[in-house]
C-alpha cells in the first residue's frame, strides 16, 4: 500500500475503515451508527467512509468561502462554479444535533489538474492557496464554500478533499480528534462539464468512478447530488461525527 493510500484521521484507520465498510457500506468518526434524532430541523446524521488525505494538504489554511483565488486575492481559478455546503451533527446514542464551531477544510485541483502548493505542508506568506481553504461550523453546523467543478488528473477520477477537526474541550487531557475523506460526482455530470471550457482544451477524460482506486471504497456514500444553480451548480452534503 503507498504512502498517500492510508486514512489520515487519527480515530479511525484505513484498515478500520475498510473494515467497516465491508460490514456495513459505511464509517464514521470514532462511533458506530447512531439512531436518528427526530425533529426535522437538525442536519442529518449520516455516516460516511473514511478516505486517504493524499499528498496535496497543507496546514494553516485561509479562513474564508470563496477559494477559487490564491492568498491575496488574485489570480482567481476558471471553472463551473459551484456552491459546496456541509452540516454537520454531533452524535452519541440516540441524540443528533448541530455541531457549531468545527473546522471543515476542503482542498482539490483546478480545471486543469493541478492543486496549489503541492510542495509544502504548511502554509506561509509566499503559499498561493487557490482552491484550499476552511470554515468553521456556524451554530446550526454549517460550512460554505464558494469554489469550482474540480479537473482531472490521471489514475483520478472528479473529487473533492474535505478534513473536519474538532478541538478538545477546554480543560481535558483528550486531543483534538480530525476526520478526513473525499467528494465525488456522477460520471455523466463530470462528462458535461469536462466538455466546455476551461476544461475541454484538455485530452479526453481518463478515469470514472468504477476505475478510480479510491472510489471503490466507499465512494458511493460520498457522492455528491448537484443542482443546477445559475451557471453552475449547488450541493448539500451532511456529515455525522461523534464528538
């Protein structure tokens, strides 16, 4: 197995994952499945398999929505845009409800393939940034990005990297606890927009879903439904973890 293949979230291995996967379709941060809560107004609590981080993160990101530009501001990244949110629940037993103040980070490539920074791993004042960054929850346990349809690179199919930290509470001897996987979208979508600028120019699409080397596990928990929202799209997506 290489490097960059093994789940990065400390509570759960990609062993463990892969494990629980294979029994139930699907993983979640440090728990098992809990039972739903049930008033309607609270974000799902939806497990979800863990995946590798890759080679591509970078501590110390920018606080902010919008990441389609680099750190000051410019050289704002060409796409299809796309509104990405998340709710997350906490869950425990038979409770689900909103987690407020989590740090939803999400990074991936541009149109042509290429992620930012690729050769450090932490942020500095010469980072560029494009297409990284994070928010934390708000109190109804949502995060916002503004962002575009990822490109394509080879062997990979569409995605989107997403890490949720979790800080340990004031005063405990707990450390902070991080969850790590990745997005993915439908193969006749990805098709669409890979077929209109700024991403046509390119050599033709080579991976979908069925031969990434990720997606076969636990992709189909992962998939992103997108609506069409002006020239682009919009997507909701819920995650349950337990905190």
């Amino acid at each position: 197995m290489r490097e960059d293949d093994r789940s990065t979230g400390r509570l759960l291995t990609r062993r463990e994952a892969l494990a629980l996967i294979g029994a139930s379709g699907v993983a979640l941060l440090g728990g098992a499945q809990p039972a739903r809560a049930a008033t309607a107004t609270l974000p799902g609590c939806v497990v979800r398999p863990a995946q590798t981080e890759g080679p591509f993160f970078v501590d110390g990101e920018l606080e902010r929505s919008d990441i389609r530009s680099d750190m000051h501001g410019g050289n704002v990244r060409p796409g299809t845009p796309l509104k990405l949110k998340f709710n997350v629940a906490r869950v425990g037993g038979t409770t689900c409800e909103p987690l407020a103040g989590a740090q939803v980070h999400v990074w991936h490539s541009d149109a042509e393939g290429r992620y930012s920074d690729t050769d450090v791993r932490r942020a500095s004042a010469t980072s560029l940034q494009f297409l990284r960054g994070y928010q934390l929850t708000d109190a109804a346990g949502a995060a916002q990005f503004l962002t575009i349809f990822p490109g394509w690179y080879g062997g990979r199919t569409a995605h989107i990297h997403f890490k949720i930290r979790l800080a340990a509470a004031s005063g405990s001897n707990a450390r902070s606890q991080e969850f790590t996987s990745q997005l993915y979208f439908d193969d006749a979508l990805q098709d669409r927009v890979f077929a209109a600028a700024p991403y046509s120019p390119r050599r033709r699409h080579d991976t979908h879903n069925a031969d990434d080397f990720l997606y076969r596990y636990g992709g189909k928990q992962l998939m992103l439904d997108l609506q069409p929202d002006g020239p682009g799209y919009a997507t909701v997506f819920d995650m349950g973890v337990q905190a």
